[in-house]
C-alpha cells in the first residue's frame, strides 16, 4: 500500500480486519519492519488521539518520529500556487514539502477543511500536494474530507463489540456551538458502506453528506425512528457539507438541542453501544449518564486508534 485516504486503499476489508486483531495481540511483532525507518508526522491543526495513537504506532514497528507542528516552530507556508508572497508566510509548500521528504521514509499529514472553497477542500489540495511533491508514501491523519485512521479504528471497535452478525450502525447528527468538517462523518459512512451492517444516517435537512460518501445507504431524517432497535449509536457534528444548499456550506444551520443524544435517545435503541471520535462537547453532543454509561464505548474506540495506524504503517512499510 502506497497511500491510504479511504477504505479501499486496504483491499480486502475482512483481512485488514483479521490483520487488526492479531497486531492487537501481539503490537510489537513486526518491530524489526521499521528499523531504521523514520515517520515525519506534520500537523497543521490540533490534535490528541491522533498524535498520541500514531506515534505509538510508529514505535511499535521500531520506527523513529519527528513531529512538526507547521503553526508552532515552523515557517507559516504558502499553500496556493501563483500568490506573490508578501505577507506572513515565509515559505511556499513546494519547496518544504520535497525538503520534508528528505528527513524521512513516510509522512502522516494532517489538516482541517478551511470553509474558503467547498471545491478546494473537496479536492484535497494540500494532501495532494504532499503525495504529488514529496516522493514518499502519504497517509492522511485527518484531511479535509477524510478521516480514515479514526474510522478504521471504528469499524475494528464495531467488530469487537457486535452481538449479531449484522448489527445495526447509526450515524446521528448532534449540534455544536463552532463549525466543524465533515471528515469524520464522511469517513465513517465510507467505512461503514464498506463493512456488513444495516448502516442508517440521520440528519437534519441540509446536512446531506457527499454523495461519494453515503451514496446508497439508508438516509433517515426522523432521528428517533433511525435509533430505534440501533445496536451501535455514533453520535457527531459536522457543518453544511453544501450537498443541498451550496451557498451554505461551512455554516452552523442548526443548534436544535433535540438532537442531543440523551437517555431518551438511547432508550429506543437495542441497548446500544454509544460512540464518538473525541473531543466530544458534552451536554450538546452527548450527556453525561450516556457517555459514563457502561454501554459507553468512546475510550476502547479511542484506544483502537493505535491498532488502526499500526496496521497501516505497517502496510506501507511493507511496501517500501
């Protein structure tokens, strides 16, 4: 595998799946695969899990990590082509990317959607620009549109806790007081379109997610009628992702504090498991006797996270 943005990346689901699970048992097997190898793990935004679980990860195959945070000890970049540069950024991206590259065997980037341009961020101009300028394998640690470390380790959490062969997944909007991007949702969906479960998206209207992502899955507006019989219930923000009402995209359109998954919620359901990526706001995302129940899933999710990176790094490294 030489880069990894979306599920299909991996091939077959079931043995990326079997490959988690026997990494998860033994994370320090394929130590020696790494040896002498370098992750350059570039953050354009904040992070916790994701930092933490992919440095972790690294380790664990024996490899050695710089981490650069670009917005902290770093020169401000360029990321647009045919700017003069006369403002605060010091260096373009294409200069510092191949640079970068020269420090390292692979590199992680991460960076959020920026709401200029729905058509820029779609396009994933800056990750892009890293897989196109920097010679080396890429892997997204979050994108604009993607985040496929966060679901992989999703889907590995689902398939550890299940109680039916097929459970039922449901995707469910909640609000928040900031606009957030949709690549956790967008991810997910993918992910879960890809995996065997009775998948159902709910939303409020003008919340549609990309086609690309959801494209045949169950779309429910009724946010009780798609909890009912859920065995898996994930709860998250994201902004008009512009689908139905381009001129909004980027934009809060709802704080309907209905949404928010309470006991009520989680009552209709079949005794579900609640999950959420993390930072999760709550008491207007979740409240806090569902996310401190014991059906509550959000710290073995979060813990997944290394697993998911170790088995992709070391997919990549098996490539190298």
């Amino acid at each position: 595998m030489r880069h990894f943005q979306h599920v299909s990346d991996l091939g077959d689901l079931r043995a990326a799946l079997d490959e988690a699970r026997a990494v998860k048992a033994d994370r320090f097997r394929f130590e020696s695969l790494g040896r002498h190898r370098t992750a350059l793990l570039i953050f354009f935004n904040n992070s916790l899990r994701t930092r933490l679980s992919t440095q972790k990860a690294a380790r664990n195959l024996g490899m050695d990590v710089i981490v650069l945070d670009v917005n902290q000890g770093a020169w401000k970049l360029e990321t647009e082509r045919g700017v003069v540069m006369d403002g605060d950024k010091s260096e373009h991206l294409l200069e510092a990317v191949p640079v970068m590259a020269q420090y390292c065997d692979v590199i992680g980037v991460r960076t959020f959607a920026r709401f200029e341009n729905r058509a820029d961020d779609y396009q994933e101009k800056i990750l892009n620009q890293f897989i196109q300028y920097s010679g080396r394998p890429v892997f997204s640690m979050e994108s604009a549109t993607v985040h496929p470390l966060q679901a992989f380790a999703d889907l590995i959490t689902i398939e550890e806790y299940k109680e039916k062969a097929r459970p039922k997944v449901v995707l469910t909007w909640a609000p928040h007081p900031r606009s957030l991007p949709q690549a956790v949702p967008n991810s997910f969906a993918e992910w879960m379109m890809a995996a065997d479960v009775d998948f159902v998206v709910t939303h409020p209207e003008g919340y549609e997610l990309d086609p690309r992502f959801v494209e045949g899955a169950h779309v429910e507006y009724d946010q009780w009628k798609a909890l009912e019989g859920a065995d898996f219930v994930y709860a998250k923000n994201w902004s008009c992702p512009g689908v139905t009402r381009p001129e909004a995209y980027g934009q809060i359109l709802s704080k309907d504090m209905g949404w928010t998954i309470d006991a009520a919620h989680m009552a209709v359901t079949n005794n579900a498991y609640f999950m959420h990526c993390l930072p999760v706001r709550r008491g207007m995302i979740v409240t806090d006797d569902v996310i401190e129940s014991p059906r509550s899933i959000v710290i073995p999710e979060a813990a997944n996270r290394e697993i998911s990176a170790t088995v992709v790094l070391k997919r990549i490294l098996e490539s190298l």
